[in-house]
C-alpha cells in the first residue's frame, strides 16, 4: 500500500492502516520525543500523545509538503504543550544575553552521554536548546512555539550551553581522575 493510500485510510479511522502508519512511523518519532522529555518514560507518553494528535488531525493533512515534516511538527508541538503552561522559563531582559558557543570535540563521548546530559537540563533549557541547536530553529520561532519572548529563548540558551559545558568539564575530570 502507498504511502498516500495509507494515509487516505487512516482518514476513515481504519485502525489496520493506523497501526501500520505507527509501524512506519514510531522511532523516528520517538527520537524526537527522546529529545524533549525528561526520560524514556516521558517520552512513551509523548509519543502516544503525538499520536493520538497525528491520527485525531490527519483529515488536516492535504498532501502537500512532506507528510513526515508534518509528523514531526505535530511532535514537536504535542511535546511543546506539556510545558506552555507551565512556569518554566524566566523572563528576562534582551540586552544582558551572550550568545557563547561550546564545542563537543570527538572526545570519546557516547551519543548516550550526550542525551543524557540534554535531557538533564532543566525543562525551559532542555527544550531551547534542542529546538535552536538540533532542529534549527530561530529564536523568534521559539519564542512564538513557547509563548515567552526572544531574549527568554537567548537567556535559556546561554544557561543551557553553560550548563552542559560544565558538565562536560566535570566528566572529562572524572575521567582524568579515574585513569591516575
């Protein structure tokens, strides 16, 4: 079956092409829930919300642009709405933000090192930063996805680039001090 014939049949809620739509679809998707949650958990729960979305707006989806980039703006958005309405970022003024950049170095890093320690960061950080330096988005972007305003998106991201470039530098110590 057609990538558009299974989408033209999860429209009629036929729950065959919904499974097999979730079969295509599921780890990409969970990837992305991955990256905004606090845990593996969270992100279960993310993805199942995102999906109950996908399949509840599916009707929406008019077969134009990629239907992928589709799935994944409505993750990204269904994650999103878990901290919208919550009192996770701090506001702040726009002229006292710097911009500092931080370099992972092939420095023998697991890709599961650096998961965890993005999904440490507290929520207001974990989610700027991923949405500007995984996804790409810019700031404004941001900061009309979150509701909060453009120097709250800077501000969250230079805390959360400080706080991961601390935390690289307490386990590359660790790491020095375990090989003595």
């Amino acid at each position: 079956m057609s990538l558009n014939q299974l989408i033209e049949n999860c429209k009629v809620n036929d729950t065959k092409a919904q499974g097999e739509l979730y079969r295509l679809f599921s780890n990409k998707l969970f990837s992305i829930c991955l990256k905004y949650s606090r845990n593996y958990a969270e992100a279960e729960d993310n993805l199942q919300d995102s999906f109950l979305t996908i399949f509840n707006k599916i009707e929406q989806f008019k077969h134009k642009g990629s239907f992928e980039g589709w799935l994944k703006r409505i993750t990204i958005n269904t994650v999103l709405q878990r901290y919208r309405n919550e009192k996770v970022f701090d506001i702040v003024n726009e002229n006292t933000i710097e911009d500092e950049e931080i370099e992972i170095h092939e420095d023998g890093f697991s890709l599961d090192f650096l998961l965890q320690i993005i999904q440490e960061l507290p929520d207001r950080y974990r989610l700027v930063f991923n949405l500007y330096v995984l996804d790409g988005f810019s700031h404004k972007d941001i900061a009309d996805m979150l509701n909060i305003n453009v120097g709250t998106s800077k501000s969250n991201l230079a805390r959360a680039r400080q706080i991961l470039k601390q935390n690289i530098e307490d386990y590359k110590l660790s790491q020095s001090l375990q090989s003595l």
